[in-house]
C-alpha cells in the first residue's frame, strides 16, 4: 500500500498518478509495464515517485485496490431497490458490466490481475493480501444470506466461502472475455451466472 505521505497528496494529483498508471498496467500488464515511463508521464522524479510508493509493485497494487474499489461502489449503486438476496447480487452483476463497458480499461485491469505472475498472488503476496479485505466481504455476504435462510448452513462456512470465491474468478474472467456479448443481454447472464452460485449455494431443504 502507498507510504502515508501519498494520502497527504491533494486528491486530483493521487487521482492523475493513479490514472496514468492504470493506464500503463492496463495496456501492457505488470510485467510488461514501465516504471520509468509511468513516472515520466506522470510528470514526477524518481526520488518524489518512490516518496509515495515502495516500488513497482505497491504503485500495481495501489492501482488495483483503486479501480475495483471505484467499480463497486459502482454496483451499489440503487440496490436497495433491486429485491431480494439473490437479486441483488443480479443487480450487482449489471452494474458491474455497465461500468466496465463504460471504463474499458478496468476490464483490462481485471485480465491482467487474474493472469498476475505467480509471486504476486502466492501466499502472503501482495494481491493475495489485496484479495483478503475482498474474500472478507464475501464472508460476511455468505453470513447476511445464511440469516435470511437464502445460503445454506450444512457446511462448514470456509468451505462455502472457498468454493463461492474461486466461482468468482472463474466467472470473473469467463465475463470479462465475453463482454460485448454479454453486454447485449445482460439482464439473461445476470440471471445464468448467478443461477450459478444459486444452485451451490442455496439450502437444499435437508440442513440439520
């Protein structure tokens, strides 16, 4: 994460550092891209840019947490008008094409953090600890349906938690290579993919 002295920053310069890296990750990955070009165009020194961050990495993840947080304050956008449980994961699911649609670049964003080399994402890595805050949340969204009865509570809730977090990813890139497609009927994919999760998750009627 960014040294404190980035936060300090006025926002419409955090804002502009953060745009042209996005920029620069999206276009060529975290492999691929430059830090020196990202510095270049960001109109900084070496030594202001490693003022704010650590290195390449702590910019990537920075960058990361920035646009998926951007993108779900996106999908709450009018749920509490969407229904119930299930339909507003639904809800959720449009929002999340209509954003991405409107900001290609947060696709490619996702395509590369789901293809990241293998030393970002091991264990105790900076995605994986990236991923932790969001693998919260869907604990505590598995926990909200359990109280509702919408989730099923046969199994242990890390076990529920596993399987519904690595769907996501897998639905997660499957949606995100298909997005002209699925753009065009949303509302049909909104209710196959979660039909997806639906079908794992829901109580069977026999939970003890």
């Amino acid at each position: 994460m960014p040294r404190p002295r980035f936060a300090k920053l006025e926002p419409d310069k955090q804002a502009g550092i953060l745009s042209v890296a996005a920029s620069e990750f999206a276009e060529n990955g975290f492999e691929g891209a430059s830090y020196n070009r990202i510095i270049e165009q960001a109109g900084l020194s070496k030594g202001a840019m490693y003022y704010y961050f650590d290195d390449k990495t702590d910019l990537y993840v920075t960058v990361l947490k920035d646009a998926i947080d951007r993108m779900m304050a996106a999908t709450l956008e009018g749920i509490e008008d969407a229904g119930g449980y299930w339909a507003q994961f639904e809800h959720m699911f449009k929002q999340s094409v209509a954003f991405t649609l409107e900001h290609p670049e947060f696709g490619a964003l996702v395509r590369g953090l789901l293809d990241a080399p293998a030393r970002l994402r091991a264990a105790g890595g900076p995605i994986e600890k990236l991923y932790a805050s969001y693998r919260q949340q869907t604990v505590e969204l598995i926990q909200a349906g359990q109280a509702q009865g919408e989730v099923r509570t046969d199994l242990p809730l890390e076990l529920i938690v596993g399987v519904m977090f690595g769907m996501g990813e897998a639905v997660d890139r499957w949606w995100i290579e298909n997005l002209e497609t699925i753009g065009d009927d949303t509302d049909r994919w909104a209710r196959e993919l979660i039909g997806l999760f639906r079908r794992v998750a829901e109580p069977r009627g026999d939970e003890s």
